[in-house]
C-alpha cells in the first residue's frame, strides 16, 4: 500500500536538522562498515561464496527486504522487513562483516526495486551497519566472535549473551530510525518511539528469537533454512490483511488519502503534543467549478480530476502534513506545527499554485482553482470540531469574496459560540430519539379530501427543549451535517409511509430537500433503495424544494434532478412568490406542484396587493398544468378566498397543526369514510382520502 503523502524520498534541505542527522549516521554507518569489511579476507569470502548455504541466505534476506511486515497502517510506524531473522543469524553463525554485507547488498537491491531516494538507501545501509555492528560488540563482551572459518553456534548457557546482543541491535536501529522520522515529521522524538515501537517490538522479539533456531539449523542441515519462509510468510499475510482493512477504514477509496476519520485522529495528536510557541493549522479547500466538470464530462473523468489534485496536494505540502479528503470536492490539510496565519497562508497559495497548473484530460484542458479556509490552533478553536467549522466559514469568506484564501476572524463570524455548540448537540442528536418526524396534511379545498402529508422536522434538546427548526436546520445547511439530517427524515418518512400504505392509508408523504441534497447524485439511488425495501411506489414519497433552488441553471443540468424524475419522484416547488422565477424557467421546471408561501396566504384580506399576488400565482400555476397548494391557512375565511380563486389545495392550522406520527394516524383514519378519488400530479396519479 502507498501511501500518497509519504516524502521520504524528498532530499532533506542541506544543512538542515534533518541533512545533519542523516550526513553523520551515513558517515559512521559507512565507516563501520568499510571497518568491518577490512578484516573479512578475500580468501574467506571467497570460500563462503563457494557454499549454497552463503547464496540461500543472500536470496533471503533480499527477499525479506523486498517484503516488510507492516503491523500499523501509521506511516510513522513503518515496517519491520523479515530480513532482520537471517541477518542476526549470519551474525551469530558468520560474524559481522559477513551480516552487514549481505544485508548492504539486499538494501541497494531494495532501493533499486523501489526506486528510493539515494541519501534514503545509504541512511537504511547505515543504520542496519550500526544497529549489528552493536550486537556484535555485546557478543564480543562475552567472548563470541564468530567469522566464516570459525562458525559458532550458541548453547543454552548463551542465552544471556544472545538476548543482550538483540536489545542493542533492536535498540540502536529503532533510535536512528526513529529519529530521522522526528526530524523529517518534524514531530518530538518521544512521540514517535511510543508510536512505532511499540508495534515492533512484538515482530522484532519474534524475528530475532527465532534467529539462534536458524543458526541451529544452519549448522546441522542448511538444506531445510528455506523452511522458515512458510512462518514468515503466514506472518506477512496476517499483518498484510490486517493493515489492508485498517488502511480501508481510514483512508479514502478514490484518492488514498486519509479520509475524516484518520484526519480527526492525526489532528487529536497535533493538539495534545502542540507547544506554546507554535501554532495547528486546519486548511479546507474546496475545488471551484468541479461540478461543471462533472457534470459535463461525467464521474469517471470527474474521478481522475479529483485524484490528480489528490496527488498535486500531497506534493505540494511540507513533510509531515497531512492532506485528507472530506468527500466530493473538498480535501483538507492538517498543518501539525505551523509558526503563524502568515505561514500558514503560505502554505495555501502554495497549494493553489499547484492546482491551477492545467489538466488535460478526454482531449480537453481544464484550468483547476479552489478557495481555502483557515483555521489555526488556539488562536481560533480548541478543539477539531470547531477548527473544522471555523476553517469551513473562512472558506466561505474566500468564495464570497473571490480572494482565493482566507485566515478566520471572529468578528466576520456569524456563528456565536452558542450557535457552535447547539451544533455539536445536533450532530449527536441525528438519529436518536431527539429528532422526530411531525407531520400536517394537505387538503383539496373543494372536497375536503387529504391530498397528502408533509413531514416536518421536530427537535427536542434533553436540556433546552423544543428547538424551532428555523434555529437549526440553516445552521445544518452550513456545516457536513445536512446530508446526514436528509437522510434521516427519508428513511424515516419512507418508513412511516410503508406503515400507512400497507395498512390501507395511500397519503403520499412530502419532505424538504436543500439545495446540497438535491444536487447530491447518491439522493436518487437513497430514495429508489428505500421504496423498494419497503415495497412503496414512486409517488409515496414527494420531495419539496425551495424557488431558489430550482431556478437556477444548476437544476436543469444536475443528473440527481433527471434520475428523480425518470424515478417518477414527484418534485413540489415550495415557498414559491419569494424567489426570482420567470414564466419561462418555471415552465420547464420538473415539478407537478407549486405551494405558495405563507407570507402572502396569511395577509389574505387585509391587504388588496397580497391578495393579487397570491390570484395571480394561481392563475399562473393553472395556466401551466401544475396543482396550486396554499400554506399557512389558518382561518375558514382564507380557505374560502383560497376557494374562490381556484387554488386546489391548502395546509394549515385551519385543518389540522403538524401532529406526530401516531396522532397523524388516528386523523387519518377518522377521515376513512370519505370516499376515495384521483388526481394527476404529472404522469403518477395520487391517491386521496
């Protein structure tokens, strides 16, 4: 598994920490290993060269260079290559110019396969030359100095010697490596060893363990060293396994990148370990005009665009940034130690230089650009949630403003910290017992007969209690959680609509989508996967979406639009005389229904210019074939108004206030004795009660 932001292989700046550090462990890791080298004789190597045995060993010690076994899916914990068991068994049965040759050579080849960076395969070299070179000195303390004329093979009584001798090649690898990855990471070196040690020293006790039961059978039987790759093999595959679902469960399916998951445990760590002089950046980006792309050219292509940023991202951040995918268009950079929003704003015009390089894809070249929200740590949130939010309303600044960047400031923020926190209240809310569905009929103002039920959304805070909707639904609409919301009133509706349809009560339920949700392309197959599971028709379910939204040149394009009314999803224009329509946009709007806003319906007869406002709606929706439905009838006075003027349909506190499920159910059934009949709502008939 790649991992697309890893820049190990980027050259440290010279001079750097990072550049010091490797320069002198590859200075006096080569040293010790040309010294070693010294006192192997050409003859000596050349006689061990004649053996199978000295190539059976090469061979596998390449091959567990080649295949590491990687226990975590944290970059920081890296992996543990099954070559360490033959090395320490050459060591123990040959000594250590023999071990450190061959282990050189199964790194070059390594770095050969993998194409890694130079100054990376001299650090690796260096580091296994140093790490054997101490366990060769532990050995020597005890008086063991084995060499390829003079082989040894440890007894009972070395155990001791041996142990010792795997601490310190354990000990003195694990530090140098750890440290490289603290400079690169820039992370504090404590922080790393907790992280990766710990996950290898279980494979390392393993691996060397067994290392003296390979000398052992090297000694009486060479022929049958080959066996042990079956142990490591099951081993690789295990953890191999093992990584691939946790890699699964934090990474993005697309891109590779870490997705929310990973990003909140990444960001958790960065404010636990963040020091007072430093600051934590959270960076949201969101791609401009992607839709049109994807609209244009469709999702496989949209897809390539979106891992193409994915990759110009990763590239384009400092070591030890961690670039996530959100979903659809947005990605966010985690900034661990960031000097200040000056650095930090740096860092986004970097990412938006790289972006605006252009792509040419299907024969076409697309001029990319995003607009990017930060948030820094303490100065703005103290916590991921709020920098999340924070960076997202500074993000929305940049977009407005067309300014490409933004840093956040509190004094442009409408959210008050109150609003913040009914935020994290909703999000625990979304589906438990808080939230509940209520709904209120609809009904023909001629026949008295219900046409429907719209659902309406109901909270009730265990401490604040009932929250109005117009407090909390715009503030979902402005954060991840409205998705989250839609859903759980359509699988609830959908639900509720089964109870009554299969009981005998035909009443098409109506819910209200946002704009988000509508041009969502997953909303389309939600619906049609939850009419089916639950044995419902198409017009069981209408969804309800405000004059805005449909009438804007977006609607007509959106695929999600089109795949709703080829479901034969009954679309509602709700709201409608507070929005910019024209005949014409309105006429070739998909939709069977037009509700007119409450505004004007309640002013009826107290005001002559509400009053034709509201005939001429009307006439209009009649003059187009669509059904009129009034809202906010509330007295016998306006429904008769209503009447008059030929509007089909009113909703409102005149016939019953939104009721919850059960108490719809008993007002439903007390109307069962009306007959029956059926309206067109364009091409699906709905039926009435």
């Amino acid at each position: 598994m790649t991992d697309p932001s890893d820049t190990r292989d980027t050259p440290p700046r010279p001079f750097s920490p990072l550049w010091t550090f490797l320069t002198g462990g590859v200075a006096t890791g080569l040293a010790a290993l040309v010294a070693s080298e010294i006192r192997l004789g050409l003859a000596d190597l050349a006689d061990l060269a004649r053996t199978s045995l000295f190539w059976v060993l090469v061979v596998l010690v390449v091959l567990g260079e080649l295949r590491p076994i990687v226990v975590s899916s944290s970059r920081l914990a890296g992996g543990t290559a099954t070559s360490t068991l033959f090395t320490f068994a050459i060591l123990l049965y040959y000594g250590l110019p023999v071990a450190v040759l061959i282990h050189a050579l199964a790194l070059v080849v390594s770095g050969l396969v993998h194409r890694r960076a130079w100054h990376r395969v001299l650090f690796n070299v260096s580091q296994v030359t140093l790490a054997t070179t101490a366990a060769a000195v532990v050995l020597a303390a005890f008086g063991h100095h084995p060499h390829p004329a003079a082989p040894w093979v440890p007894e009972g009584t070395d155990i001791v010697a041996v142990a010792l001798a795997a601490v310190a090649y354990f000990m003195v690898r694990g530090l140098l490596v750890c440290g490289a990855v603290a400079l690169h990471e820039r992370r504090p070196l404590l922080r790393v060893i907790r992280t990766s040690i710990g996950h290898q020293s279980l494979v390392y006790a393993a691996l060397l363990g067994l290392a003296p039961l390979v000398v052992v059978v090297m000694n009486r039987s060479p022929a049958l060293v080959p066996l042990f790759v079956a142990p490591l093999a099951t081993m690789y595959f295990t953890a191999s396994l093992s990584v691939r679902r946790d890699h699964q469960a934090m990474h993005d399916g697309l891109t590779s990148l870490p997705n929310r998951k990973l990003l909140v445990l990444r960001t958790e760590e960065a404010l636990t370990e963040a020091r007072d002089d430093v600051r934590v950046g959270l960076l949201l980006l969101d791609l401009d005009r992607f839709k049109e792309v994807n609209d244009t050219l469709g999702h496989p292509v949209g897809d390539r665009l979106l891992q193409i940023v994915a990759h110009r991202l990763t590239h384009s951040v400092r070591p030890g940034d961690v670039v996530a995918r959100l979903g659809g268009d947005e990605f966010a950079v985690l900034l661990p130690t960031v000097r200040d929003s000056a650095a930090a704003r740096e860092v986004a015009a970097r990412l938006r230089v790289a972006l605006t390089e252009p792509v040419r894809l299907e024969g076409m070249t697309f001029d990319l650009d995003a607009s990017v929200g930060i948030a820094l740590y303490p100065d703005h949130a103290p916590d991921f949630e709020l920098l999340l939010q924070r960076s997202d309303v500074a993000m929305y600044f940049a977009k407005e403003g067309r300014t490409g960047v933004e840093v956040y400031l509190a004094e442009k923020d409408r959210n008050s910290p109150e609003r913040l926190n009914l935020l994290g209240d909703l999000r625990r809310a979304i589906g438990g017992s808080q939230l509940e569905l209520h709904y209120q009929p609809k009904v023909s103002l001629s026949s008295g007969m219900v046409e429907g039920v719209e659902a309406l959304l109901r909270w009730w805070h265990p401490e604040r209690g009932p929250i109005p909707p117009d407090d909390f639904i715009p503030l979902a609409e402005q954060s991840y959680l409205m998705r989250q919301i839609t859903q759980h009133v359509i699988d609830t509706a959908l639900e509720q609509a089964a109870n009554w349809w299969h009981a005998g009560i035909q009443v098409p339920v109506s819910v209200n989508v946002s704009a988000r949700d509508l041009l969502d392309p997953t909303l389309p197959d939600l619906i049609e996967a939850g009419l089916g599971r639950l044995g419902l028709p198409p017009r069981a379910i209408q969804l309800e979406v405000t004059e805005r939204i449909l009438m804007t040149d977006q609607a007509y394009t959106a695929d999600s639009v089109h795949a709703l009314v080829e479901l034969g999803i009954p679309l509602a224009l709700d709201d409608f005389g507070t929005g910019y329509s024209s005949l014409v946009r309105l006429q070739r709007l998909p939709v069977c229904e037009v509700k007119i806003d409450g505004s004007f319906v309640q002013r009826l007869g107290k005001t002559v210019d509400d009053e034709r406002i509201v005939r001429s709606i009307v006439d209009l929706v009649r003059s187009l074939g669509l059904r009129s439905v009034a809202e906010g009838v509330e007295t016998d006075e306006v429904a008769q108004r209503l009447r008059d003027m030929g509007c089909d349909a009113g909703q409102g506190w005149r016939f019953a206030e939104p009721m919850p499920a059960r108490e719809t159910t008993a007002w439903l059934v007390e109307r069962m004795g009306a007959p029956s009949y059926g309206r067109r709502c364009g091409s699906h008939e709905v039926t009435a009660l």
